[in-house]
C-alpha cells in the first residue's frame, strides 16, 4: 500500500503497532522521533517542508513541550 509519493519514491505503511506518524514506538503523549526518516519524509510530503522538534511536539500538553524543549536545549539540539 502506497500512501505518499515524493520525487519518485513512495512511503510504505509502517510497522503495525508503532506510531504512524514517526514510526517509532513511543507512548502518545511522547513527542514523535523528529530525526525518524519516515517522521521527516512523511512530513516532508505534508508541508514541503522538513520538520523541526517544535513540529514534532505540537500534539504535545505544555509541560511534556516543557520538559523535551529543556532537554533538548540542554544537549544542543535546539
């Protein structure tokens, strides 16, 4: 099954199970994998755009944005 096409390749379902946003196993409330190539590519195909951490944990409450946001700014990574 084929779900987005871009510049000539397509994006297969991931594994059942896992997040089908990212495709990696986290629990809901988690951000998605920003560095997963399916996250990127799929979001990729979306937006015209590559995602950031911020894309990553919009569907995130205020304090896990909090928390990852403080992390992520405590190893360089934003």
């Amino acid at each position: 099954m084929i779900k987005n096409k871009l510049g000539g390749f397509s994006l297969l379902p991931c594994a059942p199970g896992v997040c089908s946003e990212c495709a990696a196993d986290h629990p809901a409330d988690q951000p998605h994998n920003r560095d997963s190539l399916y996250y990127q590519y799929k979001f990729y195909g979306q937006h015209g755009r590559w995602p950031t951490w911020i894309d990553a944990m919009e569907h995130c409450d205020e304090d896990m944005r909090a928390a990852v946001s403080a992390a992520l700014k405590n190893i360089g990574k934003i």
